[in-house]
C-alpha cells in the first residue's frame, strides 16, 4: 500500500502522454492505429511544400508528407518521405506530383498512376515500399494565370513600344508640322472672322433691327388700314358689279336683245355682207373710172 500512490501517479502520466501523442498526432492526421508503408521522392524545388501536407490519389487522402531533406550541394537538393495506408498498393510507373493544394498557396502530393485498370490488376507489378518513385511537378492555377498573365502583358508592352515609334516617328515628321501650321493658320482666321463678326454685330445688326422694327410698325399700319376699311361694302360692291357682268352676257347671249339679234341673226349678216360687197364693187368701179363721178372738169366743163 506504501506505493499505491506512486504507482496510480505513473499510471496516470503515462495515460497521459499517450493522450498527447495519440492527440498530435491525430491533429497531425496521422492515425498510429492504422499502419502505412512509405515512399521516397527528390525535387530540386518544394515550392512550399511542407511536413504533414496531404498525399492524395484521386482527390482523395491516403497519406501524409513526414519528413523533409535537403541537401544543396546535390542537383535534386530536397529528398521527401511520404507514408500512405498499407493497403493501398502503388504500381509500377506511379508518379509523385508535386500539386497546388488550393487558391491560398499550400502544397501537396498526388499519387499519378500510369493507368487506372493497373489498380485493381493484381498480376501488374507493384513499387515495394520504401522505393524512390518519379518525380514531376504540377504548375497551379495561380502560376497558370500569372504565366499568362506575364505574356499578355509582354505583349501589350510590346504593342506600347510600337505605338510609341509610331508616334515618335509622327512627331519627328513633316506631318506634325504642317498640321500645326495649318492649325495656326485656321486659328487666324478664325480671329479675323470674329473680328468681323463682332463689327457686324456692332453696326450692322443694330439697322437692321431699327428696320426691322419699321417693317414691323408699317405692317401694324397696314393691318390697322384693313380693319378700318369697309370690308362689307366693298364686298357688296363686287358682287353688284359681278351681277352687271352675268346680266350682260346674259343679253349677248339670248337672241332677243339688240347684241344677240347681232349675234343669231343670220338675215342681218347676210344684209350686212351684201352691204359690204356693194361697197367693195363700189370702190372699185371708182378707182377704174373716177371720172365718172366727177360733174364739173378742172376748166369747168362737163364731162360727157
């Protein structure tokens, strides 16, 4: 009973530091109840990669990064020891990529099988444990888009540069030049045309807006004319005068007024016509015997 305590106080620490080691190890995410087989791989640059990152095949965790070495004065400076669970079985060809473990920077490690049927094939041959797999490294996302990045922005410096020529080689030219000279020239004339300008203003626009306003006073007498006069009467006027015309033509057109019988009569044509002929004989029977006609000759004697 002396050491009943004693031994009750080592129990317990013991108990204790298996908890501590069971419990870092689990944040660790290594599970010592479940045994694994290792596997070594060289890289000449880690890119980050760090003790207990994931080890993946297919996405999905196996096993962890435990231990890194370097040694620099070798060309594959960094040696790294992985432990994945024993019942997987890695065939030959299996490659150790080193991957982008997501958008924020960490590093991991893919398992790359060579083919996917040679899984579950148990003829293939497999990688004992402890060997050297194939190494390759897998650029991410970032370093994708950076790379890219960095060419189109080579580029676009480049397009910069060239533009810079072509426009240094402008402005060294002739054409600058005589743009500006032209530019020049059409400022003084535009200084000449606002110097007339602002003199038509001065003298010209003020006339014309003095007559302006004469028209506008003798129109406003011509509206006031037209007001006062007697629109109705002249009106009537018109249409007595209009009356007068219809009753006119009226007349010259019935038969039975004096310009009508002028007109229609067809017997006072004919007496006319005759008249006329008779004149028409007339005059000529004078013109070729005016003697006829004359009693008395130039001595006074008759003629026979």
């Amino acid at each position: 009973m002396k050491h009943a305590r004693e031994i009750k106080v080592g129990i317990l620490a013991t108990l204790c530091l298996f908890l501590l080691f069971f419990g870092f190890n689990f944040l660790k995410g290594v599970n010592i109840f479940s045994p694994t087989n290792s596997y070594h791989g060289t890289f000449q640059n880690l890119h980050g990669l760090e003790e207990q990152a994931a080890v993946y095949i297919l996405g999905h965790k196996v096993g962890q990064v435990d231990r890194l070495h370097y040694d620099f004065t070798r060309d594959s400076a960094f040696v790294i020891d992985i432990s994945i669970r024993k019942d997987i079985a890695l065939p030959e060809g299996t490659t150790m990529a080193l991957i982008s473990d997501g958008l924020l920077g960490g590093m991991a490690i893919e398992l790359q099988f060579p083919d996917q049927l040679q899984i579950t094939n148990d003829k293939s041959p497999m990688i004992e444990k402890g060997a050297f797999l194939k190494t390759t490294y897998v650029p991410g996302l970032m370093e994708s888009l950076q790379g890219e990045l960095l060419a189109h922005v080579d580029e676009a410096v480049q397009n910069v540069d060239s533009l810079v020529a072509v426009l240094r080689t402008q402005v060294e030219g002739e054409h600058i030049k005589n743009s500006l000279e032209n530019v020049d020239r059409i400022s003084g004339d535009l200084s000449l045309v606002s110097s007339d300008l602002k003199r038509m203003m001065k003298n010209q626009v003020p006339r014309i807006v003095n007559n302006a306003d004469t028209a506008v006073a003798n129109l406003n007498t011509v509206v006031a004319d037209i007001k006062a006069a007697d629109l109705k009467a002249t009106v009537a006027r018109v249409d007595k005068a209009v009356d007068n015309v219809n009753g006119l033509v009226t007349d010259v057109r019935s038969p039975e007024g004096t310009i009508g019988q002028l007109i229609y009569n067809k017997s006072l044509y004919n007496h006319i016509d005759a008249t006329v002929l008779s004149a028409d004989s007339l005059l000529t029977d004078l013109k070729a015997h005016p003697k006829r006609y004359v009693h008395f000759s130039i001595f006074g004697k008759k003629d026979k």
